[in-house]
C-alpha cells in the first residue's frame, strides 16, 4: 500500500499509526537538524515504494539490491523487514543513530546512514510503502519501504546536508 494522506486502503490503525511515526519522526528530526519539511504526497514515489515492498515480501524478506529510479535519479531508501510488535523500535534506533554521528567530520557511516538520509538536506520528497506478508498464521512480517528524493547519503556533500543544529 502506498502511503499518502488519501490513502483510504490502510485499514490496519497500528500500520495507519505507524506511518504517521515515520512521518513524525522524519518531521522532527529534519526540523532539530535545519532541514525543511518533506513532501509525503507524491503518488508516484508512494507507488514505487509499494511496489519494492511487496518485492521484496514475495523475495523472503531479503533484501535485494534494487536501484529505483525517479526522475533520472538513484533514489535513497530506508528498509524495514519485522513483525509489527517491533516497528517503533526500529524508528527509535534510526533516531539513536543521531547520537553516534561524527559532525566534525561529517562523512558516511554504515552505522549512521539511515538518520542522516533522514536529515538530509537536499532531500524534498518521500514515499512510503508498506506491503504484508500474507498467509502466516503467527509473527506476520511487514516490508515498509521509504525512498527519498533526491536521494542523500552521497560523498562528499555530507558537510552542507548533515549538519549538528
């Protein structure tokens, strides 16, 4: 499901409420670090989340490389592969990686890249999609994708998108 304020298809309100985390988390973090406000309505992103979502649900849950493209464009992404007990923790380790970014020397880490293509600058517009895994009786899992544009995390522009406060 695409994930867009018109989105009537969510019907499930811990992944309707979840999104809104995503969202508020995004908000919040991008606001703290001088970035502007995303755009969460661009249906064409919201789709192509979706769709690599349920790609990567019908893939077993294993994350392929997959280079979405928008605009001419790489787009960034952040993943995730859980059950739902389990969503709200991944945002707040996304959030903590915040505490464990180097600003002095402001440059990639593995260990940081999902905050800082949160807080990225450059970034305008993002989608989000969900997709279910169905037919498990117990511990279904949920492929949520967001993809931003323009993508972040590229070399040697950490210094003028990461930025402290």
């Amino acid at each position: 499901m695409g994930c867009d304020e018109k989105d009537s298809v969510i019907t499930d309100p811990d992944m309707y409420n979840f999104v809104q985390n995503i969202k508020n988390l995004h908000d919040e973090l991008r606001k703290k670090h001088n970035s502007n406000s995303l755009n969460y309505k661009n249906t064409d992103l919201n789709a192509l989340a979706k769709t690599y979502a349920k790609e990567l649900i019908f893939n077993k849950n294993k994350v392929k490389v997959k280079l979405n493209i928008y605009k001419g464009e790489i787009l960034g992404e952040n993943i995730i592969i859980s059950d739902s007990n389990d969503l709200q923790k991944i945002l707040d380790e996304w959030k903590k990686e915040g505490d464990n970014y180097d600003f002095e020397n402001n440059k990639f880490s593995k260990k940081t890249s999902h905050f800082t293509q949160i807080i990225w600058k450059e970034t305008k517009e993002v989608g989000i999609g969900f997709y279910p895994e169905k037919n498990r009786k117990e511990n279904e899992k949920y492929c949520i994708v967001i993809l931003y544009y323009p993508p972040g995390n590229i070399l040697g522009k950490y210094k003028q998108n990461v930025t402290n406060h």
